[in-house]
C-alpha cells in the first residue's frame, strides 16, 4: 500500500504536479501486473472537512475520460485534524475554542467530528472587538454568524488548532487570553502564583514549514505554535504544555494504519488484512514525513518536489529512498516488491 503526503508530492499550491496523474494510473491497474494498489493521501493539511478535499482533489488531478477513475473517496484523505475527531468523544458539550483556517471552515469541521458547542476568534472579537484593536471592523466580521456567546459567563475549556492561522495577531492575542484566563473565563487572569496550565491545548500538526507556489517553503502550523510557546514563556516563565496530532506523531500513523486496512477490507483482500502491512510512505518533508514513516515501521521515500530540495538523503531524517517525484518513487517501490 502506499501513504502519499499531498503538498509536495502530488500538488504544490494551486498546480497538479506533473507525474501524479500517470501515477495514479498506474496504481489504479495501469501497470504491468494489472492490479490496483491500496492507498490514502496522509497529509498535515486540512481546514476542510474530508469529504470536502476529496472533492477539491478529484477536481484537480481528473485523469482518465472515465470520471469514476478520477475521484478520491473520502475514506482515503486522513487530515491534519482527522484524528481529533475522537476528542469529540470528551468535548463534544464543552466550548472549545478552535484555531485556524478561513472564515468558519473549522468550525464547520469541528461539527462535522461531533463537538456542538464551537467557538473561533472572530466570535470572540464580535463579543467584544477590543480584543484585538488592530483590526478593521467591517473585514473580520463577514465571516461571522451563528451562535452567540457571553465570555464572561461562558469559559474556554478546550483550544484547538485545526489548520494554519490566516490571522497570527488575533490567534495568538485570543489564545493567550484564554491560557492565562481564570478557568476559562476570558477578561479573567488566574493569579501569577497558579502554576498549573489549566485549559487544554491541542495542535493538528508540527510542521514549520511547507511548500506553495512559491519558490521557497512558507511557515506553516509549527511556527504559530513555536511563537505562541515563546509568548507563554515569555508571560509567565512557565513552559507551554500541549497535545501533537499529525505527522510524525504515532496516533496520526495509527489512524492511518486503520484507514489502509479499510482499504483492504473494501477490496475484499482478506488475506492481506491478516499480514504486516508493507507500506510506502512518500513526502517531501524529512521532519514529518520520513521520521513519521520511519518511526511508525514504513518503508519512507524522500521527493525533491516540495520542502526537500537536496541532492544527497537527508541527513538528520534518512528516508530509505530518495526520488526525483512521486512517478520514481512508485515504480521504484513496485520494482522492490514486485521485480517489475
């Protein structure tokens, strides 16, 4: 089976990179041996719900006359935020405050997992807009609408960040208000003697960076949470603690394990689902990718078409292979494992 990161490996920004199309031919039965191979798209990406970047996908990477062969099934994107579906399980009547992506996306997300009571910043800035006083009144508010909350009745008890911050200054005013609040309660500050964090804090990826259009990496998710950590420490002399999801930690790999074998369980191919799995993880960033691919136990393949840009393997995150773009590193998997 194969794990394909997307940013980077099939599509850099809004541009379908060159091989994917041949590539997902040829993993869909256009291959010497005629078979179909199992895979997902495992990404630190989302702000969108799966359902919703199978749609985007299908419409980007259409490759073959037969519409049905272009299309991503929803069951096969495991996203940034996938996992955290099963802290609905915990927070699904609690107000969580969620961090990220564009207007309401993630909030439309957080209640498609399940949680009811969701809140973003821009709520918080309707409530009261000196929050953040640097912001144009008329810009921030269009995204807003739907449930109304009073902050100073109605705590924080959860933060999480769904996808990357199309607004630092705000994100990180409004996630320290709530770090610092008074068991949640915001325009509260629990006393400087209090050392236990008392709101969770959860981010949907570590990535610093990430790859777009544009000719070098951008900061990504990693890098809001770099200077929200540094802000903490800053205020309070404490360190911040947090939970990870995305890659390259384990819980990210272990959903996506369980997504393959639904895979092979939809295929019928029982006596693969009684097996170690052999899978192929191909991306293009060593921190995330390579080590996530290598810690959990997959057979990693380094591209050259997203963050990674070198000649030679990485140094400190050595995949097992390194390939010019995501058609090399398939075929070089086949040949390993089929001799084709």
């Amino acid at each position: 089976a194969f794990a394909f990161d997307i940013d980077g490996v099939l599509i850099k920004g809004s541009k379908v990179l060159p091989p994917t199309r041949k590539m997902l031919q040829f993993i869909s039965g256009e291959n010497p041996l005629g078979i179909k191979v199992p895979f997902i798209c495992l990404t630190n990406g989302g702000g969108v719900t799966e359902k919703q970047k199978a749609e985007q996908l299908s419409d980007m990477w259409s490759y073959a006359a037969d519409t049905r062969a272009s299309q991503i099934s929803p069951d096969r994107l495991v996203l940034a935020h996938s996992p955290m579906r099963a802290l609905a399980e915990t927070y699904a009547d609690k107000l969580v405050l969620v961090l990220g992506g564009r207007e309401k996306s993630c909030k439309q997300v957080a209640h498609h997992y399940g949680f009811r009571r969701v809140v973003q910043p821009n709520d918080i800035y309707s409530w009261n807009t000196s929050v953040w006083p640097f912001k144009t009144t008329s810009t921030w508010l269009s995204g807003v609408g739907g449930d109304r909350f009073d902050f100073h009745k109605e705590p924080i008890q959860a933060i999480m960040m769904f996808h990357d911050s199309c607004d630092w200054g705000t994100d990180l005013q409004i996630a320290m208000d709530a770090l610092l609040a008074r068991d949640g309660y915001l325009s509260t500050m629990r006393a400087a003697d209090e050392t236990a964090q008392q709101i969770p804090l959860y981010f949907s990826n570590p990535d610093l960076l990430w790859s777009n259009d544009f000719p070098v990496p951008r900061f990504a998710q990693g890098a809001f949470r770099v200077a929200l950590e540094a802000l903490y420490k800053d205020v309070t002399g404490k360190k911040l603690e947090y939970t990870l999801f995305g890659k390259p930690e384990t819980v990210t790999y272990q959903f996506a394990e369980r997504a393959i074998r639904q895979q092979l369980s939809l295929a019928d191919q029982q006596d693969a689902l009684m097996e170690p799995l052999q899978v192929y993880a191909v991306g293009d960033n060593p921190a995330a990718d390579i080590a996530g691919a290598n810690g959990y136990g997959w057979t990693s393949i380094l591209v050259r078409t997203g963050v990674f840009q070198g000649r030679d393997n990485d140094q400190k995150y050595p995949a097992a292979h390194v390939a010019d773009h995501v058609g090399d590193a398939v075929r070089w998997a086949f040949e390993r494992e089929m001799g084709v």
